[in-house]
C-alpha cells in the first residue's frame, strides 16, 4: 500500500500536461480520476476504492514558481 506521501512524490516527478487546469484523484501511483470540479472526483474516487485514501490535487494550467 503507497501512502500519500508515496503519491505525492510520484506526483512530483511525472508530466501531467495532459490534466492541465484539473484535478486528479490518485491512489497507488495513479490517477483514478480527473476533472474540473473537486467534489466530483473525490467521490468518483471514493466510490470507485472505498478502502483507499486518494491524494487530491490540482494540476495548474500556469508555471508555478516556489
């Protein structure tokens, strides 16, 4: 089982372009939903892998500097 840390870093080092301005919903390395409205992919995941915590993120649409 891969904790959100784990997911957080996979996150971190993967191109995710393609869900630029979307949220995601990851559990064990990868994404098991996306969209635009948060509410939606929290359930979409959650229903989907009711036993797993999914990490929750947005994917800018912009470069964001630190």
């Amino acid at each position: 089982m891969i904790d959100s840390y784990g997911n957080y870093e996979w996150f971190l080092k993967k191109d995710f372009s393609d869900y630029s301005g979307k949220w995601l919903a990851i559990i064990d390395k990868k994404v098991v939903a996306s969209g635009e409205d948060a509410n939606k992919v929290i359930t979409k995941a959650r229903e989907e892998y009711p036993h797993k915590r999914p990490f929750i993120t947005k994917v800018r649409d912009k470069l964001s500097i630190l």
